[in-house]
C-alpha cells in the first residue's frame, strides 16, 4: 500500500496580492553558517547550561545523564544529542530567546 503524498502547485502567472511577500527574504543558508553553528555548539550549550542550572549534578539530574555527560556539556566538551535539545524546548519557555540572543552576540 503507497503512502499518501503531498503536492504542492504553483502558479506563477498569477501576481502575489502583497507587494512587501519576498522583499528581504533570505535564505537560512544565507544567515547561519551550518559548520560555524556546529562548531560553537558545545559553547551556546555550556552557556545556557551555566546560566539555568547551578552545577553539573544538577543538569545530569534534570536531563538523566551520566555526570560526566553533564560535565563535557558543562565544560564545552561536547553538546547535547537532538532529544536533550528537545526537552530543554518543550521545558523551558525561554530557552528559544536564550540561543537567539547568543547567537545574535556571536554575530
């Protein structure tokens, strides 16, 4: 049995009812440089972890870690896995404009 697929269907003869629609759009790959971003990962995380928790423990605690999981974040060692990166969306109703300011610093 085959999947059902979406399929979208443009019309380009047809103008955009709003003047302003693709003025100043840029692509994400024009914004974020995907190597520079995975490089100062490990960075961005050991600053929010520095700034929402109190120690190591405390992080290896709230994520179920291994306390040395919760050091290599901690120290910039390594960062998070996609899952943890998850969680901290979905608990903490800040940490969207915590990364956003950081990056935005680093920029």
């Amino acid at each position: 049995m085959s999947r059902p697929r979406l399929t979208l269907i443009v019309n380009n003869d047809i103008p955009c009812a709003d003047p302003s629609a693709g003025q100043g759009q840029r692509s994400w790959s024009n914004q974020f440089d995907p190597y520079a971003l995975k490089a100062s990962a490990p960075d961005l995380w050991s600053s929010y972890f520095r700034a929402r928790f109190n120690s190591p423990r405390e992080v290896a605690l709230f994520f179920d870690v291994s306390f040395q999981t919760a050091l290599n974040w901690w120290g910039a060692v390594t960062a998070p896995a996609s899952h943890i990166a998850l969680l901290v969306m979905l608990t903490d109703p800040g940490a969207p404009a915590f990364f956003g300011a950081e990056l935005e610093q680093a920029a």
